[in-house]
C-alpha cells in the first residue's frame, strides 16, 4: 500500500491524486516528448531513495572495515572453505562430462551429484529417447522434380494420376 502525501479532499482523494486525475490523458507523439516522461519517472523513482549512494558507501565502509578485524586465522579458513568449494565443483563437472562420454548422452541434461545418480539420469535419458518416434518430417513429394512452365493444372493432373 503506498502512502498518500497532500491534504484529503471532500471525496476522499488527496490533491495530488485530484490533480492526476483532472488531467487529461495525452499521447507521447515524439522521442523528445518519451525522454523526458521517462526522465521524470527516474526522477520520481530517485525521490524515494534520495540518500542511496551515502548508505552504499557506508555500508561498503563497513563491509572494508569488518573485513580488517578479521583474523588470519579466520581468513585462511574462508579462503579454504572457498577452494573445497570450487574443487567439489570441478570434480563434479568433470564427472559429469566422463559420464555422457561413456554414454553417450549430452552432459547438461545429465542430473545429479554423483558418478551413480549421473549414471543412472544417462541410462534414463536413453531409454527415454529409444521410446520416442523418428522426429523427421515426411514430406510425401520429397524428390520429385515439378516442370519448370508447367501449370497448376498439369500439377494437379499429375499428382491425381499417381494417386489413381
């Protein structure tokens, strides 16, 4: 719900919403005339969060200096906890990618966390493909070559005469 700013009227609607309202709508007919109503929208926007950039750098100042009370201690162990992380992701990348080798399947649809959930997503998926129907198109005049000159009649003559 929004708050309303402005003194409220009679009927309930405040001056600012009784100002909107007796304005008459009116087509944007130019690129100048579309800038400045979306510069004025920024502007309104900007409005609400008119201390924005002194709270980001206060907080990015807090974040530098939070950072400076850590202790090596506690910094080694993040950037180890970091590197587990990182090394836990390869292997699991490359585990995949060995697993749709040896299958045959595309890696990024293999799911999974290990080399027997990987496994068994392959086998599924191809189980799942030898179910399906040949995807192609059939086109039934595929290879037959149409004269060039000949009409729409002489084509249609032709194709009922190899129907019958």
């Amino acid at each position: 719900m929004s708050e309303q700013t402005g003194v409220t009227n009679v009927t309930g609607e405040s001056n600012e919403q009784g100002k909107e309202a007796s304005k008459e709508f009116q087509a944007i007919t130019s690129q100048e005339d579309f800038d400045a109503a979306i510069q004025a929208r920024i502007a309104r926007e900007r409005a609400k969060f008119p201390d924005y950039d002194e709270l980001k750098a206060k907080a990015e100042k807090f974040a530098e200096w939070e950072n400076s009370q850590k202790t090596e201690a506690e910094k080694q162990k993040e950037a180890l906890e970091v590197a587990r992380r990182e090394l836990a992701e390869a292997r699991l990348v490359a585990t995949r990618a060995q697993v749709a080798a040896s299958k045959g399947v595309p890696a990024e649809l293999l799911s999974g966390s290990t080399q027997e959930e990987l496994e068994a997503s392959a086998s599924a998926l191809i189980a799942f493909k030898g179910q399906q129907a040949d995807p192609r198109l059939v086109v039934p005049t595929e290879g037959r070559t149409v004269t060039p000159g000949s009409s729409t009649a002489d084509q249609f003559a032709s194709f009922i005469g190899d129907k019958l």
